[in-house]
C-alpha cells in the first residue's frame, strides 16, 4: 500500500539545499556585513570584504580551470589568506588540502603528488621548504606566494624567496567579486583533504564533505557554548582538521577571527587583551605556553575565555593554573577522521564541588558525543559487542555518525578497514564508565604488556605528571627478555628543576601498583608534532633501539 | 574522467546517519540524564525519565500497529503528554498531527479523515468537542483519554467525560522502555502534519520531515541565543508549527521545558520567578497580557528573560514596556509551511543608539533568514526577478532550503502552486531593504486598492496604535462605489478609554496621507484565532455585508 506521506512530496529547490558551510558566509555577510571578520597585525577586515575576496579568489582559481575534481593546495599559517581558501577554493568546486607546515619535504612532496595538486599557495615563510618538496614531487603546480603584509618585524625566521609565479594579491585581484559559487551539487561533496600524521607508512588522506563541515559549524558553537560575536584566536593550526572547522564556524555567529602566525605567549595574552578574545582551542603546549610565560608578557584581563583543549587529558596543575589565569578547559577529543573534536567532556555543574583531584579525574574523561555525532561507542572489534559500561573493561573507541571522514583518498582498503562493520575504528581503546562518558585508556599500540599484564601508558604519565618537578613526559614500551615489555618513561624537567631516576620511580610507586612503574627514566626533551602531540614512535624507537 | 574525490567515498553507516531530532533527545537521556526535562505543576521529570516514557509511548504506539504512514493525531494542551508525543510517534515511523484546539468540530472531523487518523489522544479538557468531531468523522481512530494529574484546581473549564477506549497513562504503562527506534530510514521521511489555518477552502495538511526539524534545533539555539540548560515556558501552543519545533530543540541543550495549560499572567510570572525561566515565544496578546495584568499577578524577577514574538511587528508601546519588565524581544517571522519562524530580526548593537522611534522601526522589520534556512528573497511572482533592495518595491515572500515543508499532504496542486519557480510563495507581500532586511507589507488579500493606489492594512493599522486608548485594531478593504474600496478600521479600546470616529480618523490624518486614513471606524472586540492572529477574514466579511 502506497505511503501518502511519502507520496507527491519529494525534493525541489524550494525545499532541499545541500548543506554546506559555504551559506554560513554567505548569511553572515549579508546579516553581519560591517562587523569584523578577522584581525591580522594591523589589518582589520569586515564580513562585507571577507566574502568579496573569496568570491574574488574563487572567480581567480576557476578562470585556472580549477572545479570540481581539483585540487588546491595550501602552505599556510594562520593568516588571513588561510581563512580565505577555506571558502574560496570551494566555492570553486574544488578540494582544499592544507599542508601541515611543520613537514619534511618528501612526506610534503608525496602529499602534493597524491592529492595530484593543481594549485599551491605558499607563504613565503615556507618557500625554501615547498620549493625542495616540488623537487621531488611529480606534479607541476601553479605555484602562488603569499607574502604577508602583516609579517611580525620580530619573527623568528626571516621570509623566504619567491618560488612561484605569481603573487597571491595580485592572482585574487584579477577575480570577481560577481562570482557565483558552482559547490555543492551534493552535500557529499567534497570539501577539503587532510593527511594523518600516521607514524607508520605513508600518509592517509582523510577526505571531509560538505555536509559535516556545515554540521560541524553548529556542533562547535553548541560544544563551545559560543554566544553571537565570538572572538577566536587562532592558536590551532588551521592545517589542523581544518583547524577543527572553525574556519567555517565562526560565520554561523558572525565572530571574528584573530590570526596568529606563531604561538607565543606574548602574542596570546596581547591578543585577549586587547581583542576581548572569548575562545581558543589547542593542544595541552599550547596551556604551558600560557602559564609558564614570564610575567612580562602576561596581561590581565577581566573576562572569561574558553580554552577548548584536546591530544591528552589536561592534568590536575596545568588545570588549576589555567583557572587561575582566567580559563576555563573544555577537554575535547577526535581525529582527523571526525573532523576533529567528535567528543566532548560535556562538564556538570554538580562536578564543581569535587575536591581538585576528583575534578581533574572528572575533567580527564573525554566524554561524550558531540552534538551532531549520531553514536559513540566501546566495543570489541572481533565481537562489534559493545563492552560493559564499568569504566575497566578496554575496548575500542568507535564512531558512528554524519561527522565521520567520507574515506581515505584512494585508498578503499583503509577505508573498509576503517569503516569495518558499520562503525569507524578509531584505533584508540578506551572504557565506557557506567554514567555513559568514555575514558581513553591508550593507543592499541601504546598499550605495554609487561609480564602478561596490560599497562596503560597514559596512566603511568599522570602518575608521572603529579610531580612538581616535571613539566612534560611520555611513557612506552621497552622489549625486556623477562617481562616482555617493561614501562619506560621519558620526562622533561622544569627549568631549574632536578630529580633522579630512583626519585621518579619512587613517586610513581606511591601512586601506581609495582608492575606499572617505570623501571627506565631517561631524562631528555619530549619530541612533539607542530600539533603539541608527543611524537611516541620516535621514543618508542629510542627505547627499541638502545637508550 | 572520474573524480578521485567522489570515487569509493561512499556513503556507509558509519559516515551517514539521517538527520533526526530524535537524536537530539538520545543524547539528551545520555548527557543529561538528571537533569529536569519538564515541570507541570507538581510534576519533575528528568530526561532520564522523560526517555523511557517516551519508548514506552512508542512501544505501546507499535504494538498496535502503528508505525510507518500512519497518523497519531492528538488534542492536547502544553502538557507532558504533549511533549511525549511529539518524541514517541515519530519513534514508530508514524507521523504526529497535532490537532489545534480552539478548532470547530467540523473542521476537526475534516482534518481527522483527511490525515486518515489511526490513534487519537484526547485531553479531557477538549473530550465534549473532540467527540462532536469523531461524530461527524469517517475515521474510526482507537480513542485515548489524557486525564492530566496536575489540572490546575482554579481551571477555568471544568474537565469533561472520558470519551475513549484506553487511558493515556494504563495505555504508556504497557510499553517497553526497551523499544528500538524505527524511523527515520531516509532524513526525508515525515515527521509531522500541521493544518494550515487556511481563511478560505478546506485546510491544507502541511508536512515536515526529520531533516528540518533536526536542523530547527540548531537554527532555534542560535537565533534565541540560547545556552546550555534553558528553561523555556510553553505560551505558544504546541500545536502550532509543532511549537516552533522547541520541543526538540530543547534537548539539544538539555533545556527545561515548563508547561502551562492556559496562558493567564498569573501563572507566567509565577513560572518565570519560581524556575527562572529563560525563554518563552508567543504572539503580541501574550506580551499584552504580561504587560496588562494586575500588579497583584506580577512577579518580581532579576533575570533577562528573552521573548520571541511573531505573526506581527511589535507596536513601540509595548517593546517600551516589555523591556521595563525586564523582557527582551526577538521579533521572528514564518509560517506553517516553513516549520515556524525562518526569519530572525537580527538586532544590531548599534541600533540601541537610536531614539525609540526609529528603534521600533528597525525592530518592526522581519529580518533575514534564519540559520538553516538556505535562502530569502522578495520576487515579482510573474518574472521571478528579485525586487530592487529600496524597501519600497513590494514583491511575495519566498523562500528556500531545509526547513521548508515536504508540500502539502495528498494535495499536489496546491504542493506544485506553492513551489513554483523553485522557490516557497509564501503569500505575503513586502520589501527589500537595502541592509538586506526583509519587511511585510501587506498578504496580498490584505492590500486595499482605493482609487487605484495601493494602502497597506499594516501600515493604517500601525498609525492607529501610535493612539494611547487603542488597545487592539485591525484594518479591511470596505467594497466603495467610488474608490472601488475604502479602509474601514476596526477599534478595541483599552478599558476605560473612550474615543469617536472622528477623533480615530483625525489622530491617522495627522500621521498618513488622506487617502489612507480609514473612511469607516467601527468600535468592536478584535476577533483572534487561538494563536492570536486577527482574524481578518471575519472583519473582511463584516465590511462587505454590512456594519
């Protein structure tokens, strides 16, 4: 029998759009047009002239015959030509591929190779770097430099040469601001490319739609508790998951973005004074950074600003430091297969009246599932059972839902592999507590099985974090005839801080049972991605290899 | 040549979910589980509870075969059962009709055959009117009866008879809380029906599917400002637009829902001071009535409250007194066919500066598109062109994206007429400002030609509330052997107040063009319909049959 709800009313243009966060720009230049979009050095831009020069842009890369099926890639920091490819590129139909700026050329060339890029966008703070990828890449680019106006006079590191062929103002100049945008067809479009930083073989390039980027705009705005107006500084790397689609986002409530080139203390705290900036997001280095800065670049501030942190549970100290400075934590979690956060530790006001050290336990859980992730769940990848809610028994943390990667780029055996039994594979095992949060317990390969016994490295480093002395440390695996495995833990001292191997080990036996402590200290600097995470594979080679 | 990007990228359970706002509450029941979901009078109920009840509703619902193309219609107030059916219907696959109750039996009997109703639960307030309904009706629906426990004592109707086969809370008690959801299969499956209040004809069955009321969960948290844990008080009916789609926004937020079966100031102020209400919507009588009443009923409250009003511009007088009693109003306009209100008066922090006038006047526009609406436009309906941004060129109302209506049930002339073009004729008139603001001037049944110039009712009706004794008014087209029509004006004083004919038609002189002012005053109550809509059809037939 035939369904009359089902009958005569189906799609039409009056009421079926894709959904893509391309119309968040659109409304907010059209609902917000005078307010700022973005801060960069001394430049102020409004929504009116955000929306104009991507249009601009877009009309600039399409008359290069760039559309759908293209690719433009993009050496960038965060600045305002960052956001500005954000839009333009697909607005042109065409897949945004943000280079993670802190690779080596060859991983950079077999990027640019496999993602066949016909476009690419280089600030001149990375040519030397992008021109020896190009060496060694097949493909042959239109390569553009984009030469900062709004250069810091104190950088670092001087700009480089001009590699390509034409000048980034003078290529968005020659577009239209009349530029109609040819994206979506679908919502399943694709929007942007980003390869995993996998530490083993080559990279995967994880491929994001139309639809979740525009999900993804509410999401961040409801996990984030962002009012009309938000002011962002841009303390992730937008290379980042699309810097966790905020780019995108902040359109939704006509917020401003504040650039940043690089993460310094001085450059932050200015920036919140000065700006009134409400949110941030970044990694656990990104909170050290703040708190450890000397007094001299700190600045005070009366306003609350929301510290959306993510890569590892914030630890009982730095979380107290950051309230006292004026943060509040908001500990989120994902990959860059769930277009960053895809979890959040959804915190209850009853939690306020824990005692320090019960709040961090609470604040240390990754929670729940986003507001616009369909399902979360533990389970057992043989069974696909999921694991009893007892907050003890590992499993592997899976995701379901319409913030998930379309795939890898051609790559359908990872992407069968990822999508196995309808639910991504984060590869991360982790405990479902009985109140429905989810605890990350380890990395498969974090895990350290020492005398048959399973131990979690990341429990071992928050036993290693409560001592005063130690600024930052990383746990693995090191091979023992014995025991299999045995614990061996890195860490980095504060400044001016001295402690010895027998004293760390001793601290860890006040706090962990015998067979988890460390029976290895090596004392050296932690090696982190540009991201802030602790770079273990090269540890765990170190503690392989010979110490 | 294929696209890379849109090669073995497909669509798999774990990147694809229909988007539902049933998802919503899932993750509320999760997130959320103690915090309250809903007060009725002496009734709490958290989300937890507010859950199960729900499955069991639906359970109870299946095991009589309903599920999918199937109707649930029901006759209820703002009451707990009210926000249960609109989770625990669509849970089965079937589609919720809520029946509006200050309808006519024969109306109703014509709703109830033409959505060919399965089940019907009945408040016992409505039992005398709903059984003269089902007297008239074909259908044979299985009957339940509501018998609310928390009826407020001081009601001013007495409850009626039992009129059913099953009782609501025996009927939810032989289900499971186990039950497995079945819908949506596809986002576009249909959630609800909504019967126009069409002034003319049969009424049309209007349809909206999971995937605009998923997205009016978003749209309505950014346009009311909301934050985490709203407390949101039901003055706007339920029944109208499904509320405006609150009862599934709400658990976005883990919002709580406070019901009110009659809207009496009395219980308003109690609501807003005793649970700190946040945010309520209704049309201008509701604000009339908070403004109006007694000081005994008034309630002292420190909070901002922000109200959401629609179906006409706020009048000076009363923003002014709103924002005494500690009221912010957010104007919003929409209507059935666009799931609620799809356009937002976007205030703008400059317009404070301005004097009260001209800050009505901004506030009096009806704005833009709201968040998850695609697109909004004001077109010549003949050429489909869009009128010049002057705001003087009047042109229809349309619309286009996700949260527009399927079309309209069993009715594919009216679902093809409406949609014409690729765009939602909404039937309304107005203009285009050169901010990008939309205004109504007039429904085109609504513009008075008089002499061959056109007045806007609106515009006449706006002059007469400038007047301090016009507590209510309402402005038709009175058929004119000269001009072909003439405004004729119909006058609710405040009580107390006196004023003659010619005193109405001086104080509009000093204000509009002769040609607008109304010929004819008439001194009479302002007939409403339950929403608080003037009825102006009923005005209209009274000015051509003779005052």
């Amino acid at each position: 029998m035939s369904n009359p709800f089902e009958t005569d009313l189906d799609r039409n243009p009056a009421n079926y759009q894709p959904l893509s966060p391309l119309t968040h720009l659109e409304r907010a230049a059209l609902v917000f047009p005078d307010h700022t979009a973005m801060i960069h050095g001394t430049l102020r831009r409004s929504y009116r002239a955000f929306f104009a020069r991507c249009k601009q842009l877009a009309s600039a890369l399409a008359d290069e015959g760039i559309g759908r099926g293209s690719t433009v890639s993009v050496m960038l920091s965060n600045t305002p030509a960052m956001l500005e490819v954000h839009h333009a590129v697909p607005m042109t139909g065409a897949v945004l591929h943000a280079l993670n700026t802190r690779l080596d050329a060859t991983i950079l060339a077999f990027q640019l190779d496999h993602a066949d890029c016909k476009v690419l966008i280089v600030d001149r703070e990375f040519s030397e770097l992008v021109r020896n990828a190009l060496a060694q890449a097949k493909v042959k680019p239109l390569v553009i430099d984009y030469d900062d106006p709004d250069f810091p006079e104190d950088a670092p590191f001087a700009k480089g040469p001009c590699i390509g062929t034409r000048d980034y103002e003078e290529f968005l100049a020659g577009g239209s601001e009349d530029f109609e945008r040819r994206a979506p067809v679908d919502e399943w479009d694709s929007i942007s490319l980003n390869y995993t930083s996998g530490t083993t073989g080559n990279p995967k390039g994880v491929v994001y739609h139309h639809r979740g980027a525009a999900l993804m705009g509410y999401a961040n705005i409801i996990a984030s508790g962002m009012a009309r107006h938000p002011v962002y500084l841009w303390t992730l790397p937008m290379f980042h998951c699309n810097g966790w689609c905020f780019p995108w986002t902040l359109a939704v409530l006509g917020g401003t973005h504040v650039c940043l080139r690089w993460v310094r203390a001085k450059a932050m705290y200015d920036a919140i004074a000065d700006h009134r900036v409400t949110h941030l997001c970044g990694a656990p280095i990104v909170m050290s950074t703040l708190i450890n800065a000397p007094d001299a670049e700190k600045r005070d501030f009366s306003h609350t600003v929301s510290f959306n942190t993510a890569a590892a549970p914030p630890p009982e100290s730095v979380l107290s430091q950051m309230a006292d400075a004026g943060f509040e934590v908001v500990h989120l979690y994902g990959l860059t297969e769930t277009y960053g956060p895809a979890v959040v530790n959804e915190w209850k006001a009853a939690w306020d009246e824990l005692d320090p050290a019960a709040r961090t336990r609470m604040k240390a859980r990754q929670g729940v599932r986003y507001p616009a992730l369909e399902d979360l769940s533990v389970r057992d990848p043989e069974t696909m059972q999921p694991v009893p809610s007892d907050g003890e028994t590992i499993g592997e943390v899976m995701f379901r839902g319409n913030i998930v990667m379309k795939g890898y780029l051609k790559n359908p055996d990872a992407s069968a592999e990822a999508f196995a039994g309808g639910w991504f594979h984060s590869g991360d095992l982790g405990v479902m507590h009985p109140d429905g949060y989810i605890q990350l317990k380890d990395r498969s390969k974090d895990i350290i099985i020492s005398g048959g016994e399973n131990i979690s490295s990341i429990e071992v480093e928050d036993a290693l974090y409560k001592h005063p002395a130690i600024q930052s440390c990383a746990v693995v695996a090191r091979p023992d005839e014995k025991w299999g495995e045995t614990p061996c833990a890195f860490v980095e001292l504060k400044p001016g801080a001295a402690l010895s191997a027998d004293e760390v080990i001793a601290h860890c036996r006040s706090l962990l049972a015998r067979f988890k402590c460390p029976r290895t200290v090596v004392f050296q600097a932690v090696p982190k991605t540009s991201t802030g995470k602790i770079q273990k594979y090269i540890l765990r080679q170190q503690a392989r290899e010979g110490l």
